[in-house]
C-alpha cells in the first residue's frame, strides 16, 4: 500500500502543474486583451469615421437650412412688398380715373400749332423746309394716358389731300384725366402753305384701373368739326 501510494505523487503534482500553467496562460490572455489600446482596433476607426462624417453632415444641414429659412423670410418680405405697392397703385388708378364727358372724344384736340423748322429762315431759305405740326390733346380717355398717336391729313386750298399719312406721336408719359400733353411729328413741305392739317383718328394708350400692371388701346376717328389750322 505504501508503495503504491509513492508511485501516484509524482503523477498527482505533473497535473498539478499542467493546470496552474493553464491558468496563468488564461489569465495573462485575458489581461492582454483587456490592456489593449481598443484605439488601434480597425472597427473602432471605422466607427469613428462614421461618427465624424454624420457630425459634419449634421453641421452643413444646419447651415443649409439657416441660409434656406434666410431666403424663405426675403422671399415672404419681398412679396409683401410687391403686394404694398400694388395696392398703392390701384388707389393712384382709381383716384385719378374718371368718367369721360360725355360726347367728347377719348383725346379732345383743344390746339394746333405748325410750326416751321426755324432754320429754314435762319438760312435764307437755302435748305428744304420742314414743319413740326404739334397737336395739343386733353385725356378724356378716363384712364392714365400713357401714350398716343395723333393721324392727320394736310388738304390743299382746292380739297385735294396733299398728305394723308401725317402721325403726330408721344409716349411714355403719365397723364391724368383732364390733363394734356402735346404729340408731334415732322414732315417735309410739299407745297403746303395754305394747307390745312385735319385730325382724322387717334389711338390712346392707357392704364387698365383694374390691373395696374395691364394697357389698353383706345382707337376712335374725329367728327368733321375738328378743330384744324391752316399752314401760313
């Protein structure tokens, strides 16, 4: 018994070893792993990347939506405005549109002047003769008289039409009703002293009082009565 019972110690402390050993190896394994700079490990690279990419991402899209909420706000100003004045300029239409008189037409002739070109007899007569009829005509359109033409026709003493393709024009005026503005036109002389200029028909443009931004043309022909002047 004793013999036997010698034989088994050494067997007993080789195991003994073997597991010690495995210990200390597992144990310095696991302290391994848990000192390790987690810093270097290639997953936690990519897991900050990610993080800085979305950081920054979230950045622009803040800036993005400031400038965008920026230009929301101008936009709403900028069409408050355009709104503000068009208000205003309806108010101005409807303040200064009117009725016209009655049985008058729309762009009434109150004068006539035709006038000679003053270099004609500041040169002796050397150089053609033009004249520079100018037509004097009150808005009774009831609108805004942006502009107009004025057609006439120069008649001989003896009836004969001498020129039946006179315009006498102005734009890009601003007339109120009841005010007036000259048209003017130039023409060559063809033998017209004692010549009358007659008003034949005219066409306004005018203001829409029911939308500022919108014209209108007025075209209309002139009675006999006219008023006309004859060409000294």
């Amino acid at each position: 018994m004793r013999e036997g019972s010698k034989s088994r110690k050494p067997i007993i402390l080789m195991v003994g070893f073997i597991v010690i050993a495995a210990v200390v190896f597992a144990g310095a394994f696991a302290v391994g792993r848990v000192t390790k700079d987690p810093t270097t490990d290639q997953s936690y690279k990519e897991v900050t990347s990610q993080v800085t990419k979305t950081e920054n991402q979230i950045k622009a899209n803040r800036s993005t939506t400031k400038e965008l909420t920026k230009k929301r706000d101008e936009l709403r100003e900028d069409l408050a405005e355009e709104k503000k004045q068009a208000e205003a300029d309806r108010k101005v239409f409807e303040q200064y549109g009117g009725d016209a008189q009655a049985g008058k037409p729309a762009l009434i002739v109150e004068s006539i002047s035709p006038d000679e070109d003053p270099l004609y007899a500041a040169t002796g007569g050397s150089i053609d003769l033009y004249y520079y009829p100018k037509f004097t005509v009150r808005n009774n359109t009831g609108h805004v008289l942006l502009g107009a033409v004025v057609k006439y026709t120069i008649i001989g003493s003896n009836g004969n039409v001498l020129d039946g393709e006179g315009n006498a024009y102005v734009s890009n005026v601003v007339v109120y009703p009841g005010k007036t503005v000259v048209a003017e036109d130039m023409v060559k002389d063809a033998g017209f002293s004692g010549a009358t200029i007659k008003p034949v028909s005219f066409n306004a443009t005018v203001a829409d009082s029911k939308d500022s931004d919108s014209t209108k043309t007025i075209d209309a022909q002139y009675a006999d009565d006219v008023k006309t002047v004859t060409i000294p």
